[in-house]
C-alpha cells in the first residue's frame, strides 16, 4: 500500500469495519450503551438526527390523511396468542412484566412482589393491543379507513445486540391501518413504501432497492412484507424500514368487523408499517468515512458550526460579535421548511474544535479569525471534502449559498452512495461464480465480500435455506424494480422467472 | 331551580362531577380505557393536543439551552436502592421485568421464561438511569451545565386510576440537568417553573399558583419541590406540574462529580422537572362545560371545523369548492407560529355533526351552505358562547379575523378560570370555618366543598397530618406570592410567618 493517510477513528474501515463502527459513534457522541443489558443511551447528537427523521416522517405520513395516537406499552399474553405466526416470532424474545411492586427481601435487597394474575409483555410491535381498539372503533364502512400511526419505544430482548442497528430497546413509529378492501390495503402498504423510499434516499441520501420478501423472511403474521433495503460500506445489506400487507390476519384475531354500505357484515383489511432508530445505524455505514460520520445536510443535527478563533484577548469582542451576526443571519434562512440549524463553538479549548467537529459529521465548519473579518470573509471546510481542503468565502456570498451548498453535499452523498452500491451489485449465473462472491478473500478479513448478486431463484424455500446455511447468504428482496427475464435458480437450476437480491445482511 | 337546559354530556357536572368527567372524554373522543389495567388509549383527537402542548414547550426548553436526548425504559433494581428516599417513593407501585421471553406451558398456554439474574423495572421516572450517563459525561467544570430534556412514557402502577389524571403508563417530559453550584441549580428549578406557569397560562388558559411543596408531600429524593397548582371546577386542587431541586442527593448517589476551575473534586448540583399527559386532564377540568369539552385555541387539537350543508345533489360540487377554497385560505394563515388547524366534516351523517364538534370542544365550528355562498358569508359558532349563538360573517372578514376571534375565545377562557379560582378561595383564621369550608354542604355532592383556603401554617407536619386525616385536605403548596404576614396556624395556634395553600385534590 501506498501512503498512509493519518485518520481520526481507528480502526479505519478497511482494517475492522465493526470496530470502527463503534468507534466512529463513540468519536460523533451519537451514543453510548446503557448498563441495561442491550439497551442504549441517545445523546443530544444522535437524538436530534432522530428528531430531524420523525418530523420529516411525521409531514409525509399526516399529508397521506395518517393521524397520530397513543396506545399501551403493555399486551396481554392472550393477545399475542390471537395470531399463531405473530406469537412464534415474538415469543421467543420479549421483556416480560410479572410483578408490580418491590419489596424488602430477607438480606435487605428488594426482590419483586404483588404478582400479577396475568404476565404482561412489553410491546415488541402493537398490532395486537391496536387491533383490539380497532375492533372498537369499527362499525360501519363510514368509519373506515383508519389510518393511524404511533411514535413509540418497542422491546425485542435480543441476544447479540449492536448500537442502533439491533437494541433489545429501540424507537420507532408504528402505522395501523384499516380498510374495506384488499386493493385499498394494498395500495396503502405500496403508499408507506413509497414515503419510506423517499425519506431514505432523498434525506438520508441512502439509495434503497423496493421489493418483497421471500416467505421466510416475511413479518410474523404478514401476507405480504415489503421493503426498502440498503447497501453499507461493507457491502453487507440493511432492511431500512418495512411496510406489510397483513390481509385479514389481524383483522380474524382481533375481531375488526364493519358493516358493508350493502349492510354485510366483513372482515377489515389491515396494514402496518414502521421505520425505527436503525436508519441512523444505516446513515453512519453509508456515508461515514476514516474521520468520522457524514451527515446528509436534509437530516443533519446541525447544518453548520461557527468557530471563532481568538488568539488574543482584544480580539474577542469584535470576533463574538461577528459570529453572532453571522449565526443569527443564518438562522433566519429556510432549508427544506426549517430554519438552518446553527452551531457556535466558542469553548476555549484550541485547536481540536475543528477535528471534533468532523467526526461529529456536520456538514459545515466555519472559522472565524480576526484576519477573515478584515476582509469580510469566512475560512469553509466542507465534510464532504477533504479536511485540509477549506476556502476562503465572501460572507454575504457564503449566506446566499449555504441552502445551496448543503444541497451540493447533500447530492454527491446520494450519488457516492448510488455508484458504489452499483459497483458492488452484480448479475451472477454461475453457481461457482456465487459461492466466489459471497466468499471473503483476505481471512483477516472476514466481513469483505462481493455485495448484492442478483441471481435467479425459482422460488422454493428449501434452494433458499441451502444458501443461507452455506454461505450466511439471503434474499434481501424480491425487487420490483427486477430484470423479469427467464432464468435458472443459481442454487438448484429449475426455471426461475426473475432475478432476487442475494445479499449477507445486518 | 329554573329551566332545565339540555345538555349533550349526562350526567351534568352538578349532578355527578366524576361521572360527567369521565363521559365528557368519551363524548370528545379523545381518550379511551384500554384492556390493560390502568393504562389508557390516547386517541387522535386527545394526541393531537398532547403533540400541540409538547411543541410548544419543546420550544421553550430548547430557548433556554436544553438538548433532547433518550434512556433506556429499565432500570436496575440497584440503581433505584442508591438513593433511600427515592427508592421509599416508587418501590411501592412499579411494573418489574422478570423474565425475558415466553414458552409454552403444560396447558399449551405462554408463560414466563428466561429468568432475568437481577429483575428490572419499567421507569417511573429517570433520575437514577440518567444520573449514571451523567456520571460519564461530567468530568470537568467545562462540561456544565449539563442540561438535558427526554419525551417518554413512565409507568407507575397506581390503585386506582382516572384517565389522563391518574394512569399507570402515562406520557411525559423529564429535564435532568447538573451544575457547578447550588444557585445555579435553584435558578433553573425556577426557570423551569416559570416555563411551566407561562404554559399554563398562557397556552392552556389555566390560572395556577406556584410555590414550595410542604416536606411530606415533596418528590421522592428531592430538597425542594416547586409546583403548579389549578383550581379544577369542583375547586378540588391538581398538581399540573413540578420542578425539583435536588441538592447533592442524586450526585451523591451517581457518582456525579466534576473537577472545578482551582481542580478540586466536587459533587455537582442536580434538578429534574416534569409534566404529562395528566394537563389534558387538568384542561378539561378547567374549561369544560355540560356540553363537552372546550379546548384553549393556542393548543386546541384543530382551530376551526368547516361543515358543508348539502341538502341537494346539484349543490354538492360548488358548496364543497367554497368550502376547500376557504380551507385553503385559512391553513395559510399562522397562528403562533403555526398554520391555522383546519377539519372539513363532509361525512353524509345530516345535523349531528355540529353537536359532535362541541362536544369535541373545537373553537370554531363554521357552517357553508348555498344561502351563505350566495352573500359570500359563513355561520360561525363559537365555543366559548351558547351553541345556538351563531351569526353570518362575511366571508373575508372571517379569513380577516379568524386569529383575533381565536385570541378572543384564549383571553375568555382564561379570564373565566382566573374568576371562578378567585372566587373559589378564600382567606380563613378560624378553625370551625376551615372545617365547615371543607366539608360537602350537600350528601348527595359529597365532592362539592369551598375550594382553596389560604391560612396559617406553622410550619409542623404533625398539624399537616391532623388536618389530612380529618378533612382529606393538604397543603398544595407554600405560594410564592403569598401573603407574608404574621398569624396563627389553622391547627395548633402557634405562630405562622405566612399563609399556605389548603385544598382536597387529585
């Protein structure tokens, strides 16, 4: 290898692409884990990306007619047991509730007391509590749609846990839907799908394939999952958010009847739909580099920081007052509906500001010396760029220009992303040719891998179970956007009318 | 007693004030029980103002310097038993994780598996979870104040239950933050009370009182607690929200310490303050009538309702044309800060639709019908005047208007809480008069009594108990803006620099 670039997390990428991971949250103060097993703490960084997501989340889904509501933490076992498929998925992995209070044991530490007549799970999803309100709410096809979403925490006690890409506690929001037709829920799963596409790859600059998942890997309870899937930095693939056709499943378990306009009675239709805290895992592992995370300007915890640099005292007054003007001139600017979110470092800590800035990802470091001022410029280093590449810009013309700067980083994010997720995507045939693929080079490095082969499949479980149990390999996706032409299964070699996403996964 | 008007909520409030509460919430729609005992649905029309009240104060921690961040819902049993107090205050009534998935029984039936090593429980409130990722974050003077905000929902497993007021799961905001000194931590106690008050008043149109809780009725752990009190229509007293200062009581227990600027180490000063789900309770409490509830505009769940009046089918595609023209117009209008909240009721369900409006307390209920389109002018009723009080308004003076009549209903509201808490509290000195203002003039009102009384207190818990345990009457809170003047304790007869607060409450 050539020149060694000296870089601010290390690991780098290539070296331990998990390691780095933890590290690179660690550097951007995004997060931490909690001394609750599998739980995590959100600090004000990470938190204000999440809240930058909800709102964005939040306009789309009230423009489609959603409105939002609160239901339980709590579901009674006999809930979950309305649906045989739901309760085998969940089960197995849920924080269960049996006490409700705590006493004084025999050595002076308390131990749990006032058992409960009936356990109670913490909600790892809400279609059954929901389902049951749903069932109340619905008389007559007038009543009808309901579409309702939740902002909410959900428990899922896993075992390998992993900062905001797999947490017993995650946040998430939940849509509920009901309708009088299959069509009218189906196009409403298409719907969610569609906003999901659409916050992903023009806020989060995250590229995703659309499609189906295969039986196997389908909702617990779902007819039909569909999704967005995504390609990290190691190629590996994130399901980034879900959007589930559930027929009249829910509807059967909980009793969600209406009154036909032909006064008949029927079974609703239902959807539900979610995205969660996972996107920002799946943010970091696409656009974060060696020194830290990159964050997509649409979504940004902030937009810029201003850094005044004050070498001597007398300076101060007039360098605060500049920045200040300047913070203030920027707020007052619009950017996708919101004020520009303004940062200003003004701690008196030296030269590492800046540094600690890029590994927290913003978008824009701006500083500001007494030398700028007298030329009424201002010292801009982009994230996007390397970070010894800053200029000098004319202050009213970086005012004019900063919405269309962010938009400038905001673009080759998306586009960096596109092309290497094209890069690493490939039609494979050959059965040879797709163990190759999947099969790391360097055994140092285990996780390297070719990335997403489409390949043909003929549909049939056991040919996917085969992969999976070879090479940890699985379908991501049945895309929509797919190459409909005749084929063979790469695995079994029977006629196959469609390539799927081949892909290892998070 | 004269005429009897019809009301739509039965029983009224003077015939049952509990029972009226209750079906006034069913009539609004906006909350219901759920199976889960204790814990309620909190449906669109009651969300929507949690998410009006919630924006608003989100705004105004974040003015003042607060960041948003998130917890984990556990905590270790061992965290709750550092601090005695606090672990006295919630041991009692909380919801314990025991085991961590479910298998099948010997009946087929779910029961509990995976026993957890140490239990954990489902937090009633974070001071122990956050005080421990606050014992990381502070290391040096320079990192204060730390000060940090989280929207969660906290579970307190409560006897007995009333919706919105009382729940075992409920929503909330807790602020937590740490400072270098004592006075900066009571300085913040007292900002976030002043935020609460301008909240309450202004925004919920709710008259309170602020002050000190008396020694037994303070937070679990705290060394003060300030408060909101309202005066509720049957002159009970609510708790409408408290701000703790917490000394070096949950530092000490953290761990929290911090270098200081001449590096010597030292506990840092911490404070937590909160409100919830329970000041929707508190407005229907205050604003209400035997016709449903009445929401204050400044956080109403929609401003204005448009109701098309169709009679024939060739009216149908001009009245809705008019209707979505004027809706279009007034989402354009802002109404602190935010656009005008508008609902088109088009359902075909004939003249009920007015009736449900108020009773959902919308302020604005306007009727379109072909007559009106003809003189270019709407039927407007507003919630504050009797439901048949309803006059034509030209069409642009309406659109002209609409922010000044909304401010107009905001100042009625509060100015007839302001009177009816006024005139609902009452000095008294005498001890038999404190007793027969207390006590219900009528059995068959047993909840009607006299309402705040401002008297002597010496300052004893024994006298406090006395009076607990003989009228059920507590001190609410020692006033701010109370009257300081010398006198004789309403119990004891001993000296009192000052009058407290006395009232039954919720």
């Amino acid at each position: 290898m050539g020149k060694q670039a000296k870089t601010a997390i290390k690991p780098t990428r290539e070296e331990n692409y998990p390691e780095w991971y933890q590290e690179v949250i660690k550097a951007s103060d995004m997060a931490e884990i909690s001394p609750v097993r599998g739980c995590m703490v959100i600090k004000p960084w990470g938190y204000a990306l999440w809240e930058n997501i909800s709102r964005v989340l939040d306009d789309k889904f009230k423009a489609t007619g959603v409105k939002n509501a609160y239901f339980p933490l709590f579901i009674p076992i006999n809930f979950l047991e309305k649906e045989a498929a739901h309760v085998e998925g969940f089960a197995k992995e849920c924080a269960v509730v049996t006490h409700h209070r705590l006493e004084q044991g025999e050595d002076g530490r308390l131990v749990p007391a006032g058992k409960l007549a009936e356990p109670l799970i913490v909600r790892p999803t809400s279609e059954t509590i929901i389902g049951d309100s749903f069932s109340k709410w619905v008389k007559s096809y007038r009543d009808l749609p309901i579409l309702i979403n939740q902002w909410a925490n959900v428990v899922r006690w896993e075992m390998r846990t992993r900062i905001f890409l797999r947490t017993s506690e995650f946040l998430w929001q939940e849509g509920h839907t009901v309708h009088a037709t299959k069509e009218e829920a189906e196009e409403r799963t298409q719907m969610m799908l569609e906003v999901y596409k659409k916050m992903a790859e023009e806020y989060l600059a995250i590229p995703v394939i659309t499609g189906e998942k295969s039986e196997s890997e389908k909702f617990p309870g779902a007819e039909t999952t569909t999704c967005i899937e995504a390609m990290m930095q190691d190629r590996k693939a994130l399901q980034a958010g879900t959007s589930h056709f559930l027929g009249q499943n829910f509807a059967k378990a909980s009793d969600i009847k209406f009154q036909s306009a032909s006064e008949v009675e029927k079974y609703g239709w239902t959807t539900s739909w979610g995205v969660s805290t996972r996107l920002i895992g799946g943010l970091i592992m696409t656009h974060s580099d060696d020194n830290g995370v990159i964050m997509p300007p649409r979504v940004a915890s902030a937009h810029v920081v201003l850094i005044p640099i004050i070498r001597k005292d007398k300076d101060k007054n007039m360098v605060m007052d500049y920045t200040n003007e300047l913070a203030d001139r920027l707020r007052g600017l619009s950017y996708y509906g919101y004020p520009v979110r303004v940062e200003i470092d003004d701690r008196d800590i030296g030269g590492a500001k800046s540094w600690e800035w890029i590994k927290k990802g913003i978008p824009l470091r701006v500083e500001i010396g007494p030398k700028d001022i007298a030329s009424d410029s201002v010292f801009v280093g982009r994230r996007d760029k390397d970070a010894r590449d800053k200029s000098a810009i004319n202050k009213d013309t970086f005012v004019n220009e900063i919405c269309n700067i962010l938009d400038e980083i905001q673009t080759t994010l998306f586009q960096n992303a596109l092309a290497y997720q094209k890069k690493h995507t490939r039609n494979i045939d050959d059965k040879n040719a797709f163990d190759a693929f999947f099969t790391p080079k360097n055994k140092e490095h285990p996780e390297i891998h070719g990335g997403f082969a489409m390949s043909h499949w003929c549909g049939d479980g056991e040919c996917e179970k085969k992969i999976k149990e070879r090479l940890n390999v699985t379908i991501r996706c049945i895309p929509y956007d797919g190459q409909n032409e005749d084929g063979e299964c790469i695995e079994c070699g029977k006629d196959s009318p469609k390539r799927v996403v081949f892909a290892k996964a998070y």
